[in-house]
C-alpha cells in the first residue's frame, strides 16, 4: 500500500551538557495515498515535531519513517535523496519560509516542475496572476499562505504536511486551502493535517489522531 507511515517513533531533543529530553515516544501514524488524516492535541503535545520527522527534517531516535516503503532518511543529505521532494510540508508561518527579497514569482517557480501549469496552480488556491510580481511584504498573511501552499503543490509532491496551515487565516483564506488540500487527496495525494480546530478536522479529515 502506498501510504507515508511513522512507526514507533520516537524523537529526542539533545543539548551539549545535558540528558536527551524525549519529545516523542513511541509513536504510529500512517497517511495513506488519497487520505486526509488529522492530528490533533494539545500544545506542547510534539505535533510540528512528528510532522518535521516525518518531513525528514528532525532525526528520529526510534522507530522509523517510510515513504512508499522507502525510508526517510534526512531530506538535506544523501541518506534522504531516495524520498527528496515526494513529501511536502507548510508551516504556520509562511513569512518566516519566504524570502522577503524574492517576488512571489521567484518563491513560487523556483520549486515548480516544467510542466506544472501555473495558471491553473495559482487558480487553485485563488491568487490573482498579477500578484507574483509582488513581495513578501505587499501581500497579506492570507494570499502568502495560499502561495506557500501553490509553492508546495508545484514541486508535485506526493505527501502533504500541513503544520497549523490555517491558524489566524480569515474563513474565505481556509476554505480555499481546505478546496486545495481536498483536490490534492481526490487526486490520489496524501495529507496530514495539523490543527487546533478539532471542528475544522471533523470536517475535512477522514479520521483524525490525538496526541
């Protein structure tokens, strides 16, 4: 079955001079492919961190995370080459992961695939054409989420984490991300979807996991 699963995973903060702090133990998650999970609980709990492990983007120390049956070794080195770019992931904040001196348009194609079609990418989240000629700081925190979301599906993942993607956005700004996040999933795309908003889970997500 194609599916991104963390099994028993556990993960654990180490600091020079001191005991490792376990942030994670012992925890199982499987997204599989044309799925929308949730994750819910608590903050505090480890959510952004079970996502970032399974992103490829924190080491893990114990269990292990496949994707495809591949494992995810980390994304930034060799050992993660083999799953590079199948798994995407949007954060909260998209102004501390877009560059304020790049226009929306270098942000967004430097990630996309040749023959992604823009027009319809920017048309599935709601932006206007005209807007990639702007930065960062010309845009609201809505239109630079719903960029950071084109800019995730352009590079044609396999895997979608979204950690809190939709916290402090307007209802219109959420329910053109849910549009997207639903496309992506009926397209045979995996997701996982972080969020405080257990209403907002109950709603889109077809099963949801507390921590």
């Amino acid at each position: 079955m194609k599916a991104l699963k963390a099994e028993r995973v556990s993960v654990d903060y180490r600091q020079q001079g001191r005991p490792p702090l376990t942030v994670l133990s012992d925890i199982s998650i499987t997204i599989a492919a044309g799925q929308i999970v949730g994750l819910a609980g608590p903050s505090g709990r480890g959510k952004t961190t079970l996502a970032r492990a399974m992103a490829g983007l924190v080491p893990i120390a114990g269990g292990q995370v496949r994707c495809d049956g591949v494992n995810v070794g980390n994304v930034r080195r060799r050992s993660g080459r083999r799953v590079r770019g199948k798994i995407g992931m949007v954060f909260q904040s998209p102004r501390r992961s877009c560059n304020p001196l790049l226009s929306l348009r270098h942000t967004l194609c430097g990630t996309a695939q040749r023959n992604i079609d823009l027009e319809r990418l920017l048309a599935s989240v709601a932006l206007a054409p005209e807007l990639l000629e702007r930065f960062p700081a010309q845009v609201s925190d809505g239109q630079l989420q719903r960029l950071a979301l084109a800019r995730t599906l352009a590079a044609a993942p396999r895997y979608l984490i979204l950690d809190e993607a939709t916290a402090m956005l307007d209802p219109v700004t959420t329910a053109i991300i849910v549009g997207a996040i639903r496309q992506f999933a009926a397209d045979g795309g995996g997701v996982l979807m972080i969020s405080h908003d257990e209403e907002l889970l109950s709603a889109v997500a077809g099963s949801t996991v507390v921590l």
